[in-house]
C-alpha cells in the first residue's frame, strides 16, 4: 500500500529500524509499517468499528512514527506499535466521548478538553493496567467506560448476571487504581 519496493526484504524489523533512525529515509519506515500494517488495521477497527475510520487511523499511526522513531528508543518494534495503535486509538475515542475514567477511588466527569490534562504516560499507565485485568474486568470496564454501555446491555452483550457486571466493573476499577498507584513514580 505505501511502498513498492522492497530492496531491504533480507533485513529485519530491527535492521530496518535502525537504518531509518540513521538515514531517515520514509521508504526504509515504509518497508517496516507495511509488514505491520494489517495488524494496525485490525487493532483500529477493533476500536473504530468502521472501515474508514480505521484507514484513516493506519496513516495517521504512520505519520506520527515519521517523528517518534528518531526519538525513541525502540526495543522490540512490533509490540511498541500494538501499544502506540492501541493508545491512538483510545485517545481518538476519548476526543470525541464524554467519559468516565476512575481516578483516586472515585469516578471523574471528563469532558473532552479535560481529558487531554492526562499526560500520555498516564493514559499509557492505565492502558497497561487494563491489559493486567482478568477479562471479564476488561470487557465490562471497556464496555461500561469506553463504549458507555449501561449495565443491562453490558449483561445481555457478555452473558454475564447484572451482579457480575457490577461487580467486574468495581473490581476491575479498584484493580486499576492499585495498579495505578504501585507503577506511578
């Protein structure tokens, strides 16, 4: 989708993304996304739930590598760019939804331009904290903070018993917060 050609096919995630950290070269970067790329197309229709959406997603994720790359240090590059996919896409999510988000052992209103008072590392934080959660705790938290699902449609979604709704969404948030408090420096 981005670059044709492929002189690079013989060196490695890491290879190629050294050489682009040294020359800054875009295709070497696009020789790299393109191996990756129906992963992050996957991870934003997950999120987005439409195709459009999701493309649009895939260029954006793309456009803000160009910069992060030369500047971070990157270990492992396809897990780095499932976290900044993921991350991405909850940040969309958050621009454009009123939500709820657990901070200090009770729910706070954000609004739009509240949200963004979270610094990265901190919705980074949380998001490493979600995926800690036993899944049940996951989905109902995903479901009732991120989508804004009420109970009763959590329940009829999950199959789970509207007491177990309640109860994954309150322990999956006091889960979260210890987390939160043990990882924040």
């Amino acid at each position: 989708m981005f670059f044709k050609h492929r002189k690079n096919k013989a060196l490695d995630d890491a290879q190629l993304l050294r050489k682009y950290q040294l020359t800054g070269e875009l295709p070497v970067l696009g020789e790299l996304y393109e191996r990756y790329m129906s992963l992050v197309y996957g991870v934003c229709l997950k999120y987005f739930k439409n195709k459009e959406d999701s493309q649009d997603a895939v260029m954006q994720i793309f456009e803000k590598l160009v910069e992060r790359l030369l500047t971070e240090e990157v270990r492992d590059f396809k897990p780095w760019l499932y976290v900044v996919t993921r991350n991405y896409c909850l940040m969309q999510l958050r621009k454009t939804k009123v939500q709820q988000v657990p901070i200090n052992g009770h729910t706070d209103y954000l609004a739009e331009e509240e949200s963004e008072d979270l610094s990265e590392e901190q919705w980074q934080l949380l998001s490493q904290g979600m995926d800690q959660l036993p899944t049940e705790q996951q989905q109902c938290l995903q479901l009732f903070y991120l989508q804004q699902q009420s109970y009763q449609t959590i329940a009829e979604q999950t199959g789970y018993e509207l007491k177990q709704v309640k109860s994954h969404i309150q322990n999956g948030r006091r889960n979260l917060k210890i987390f939160v408090e043990k990882h924040h420096e």
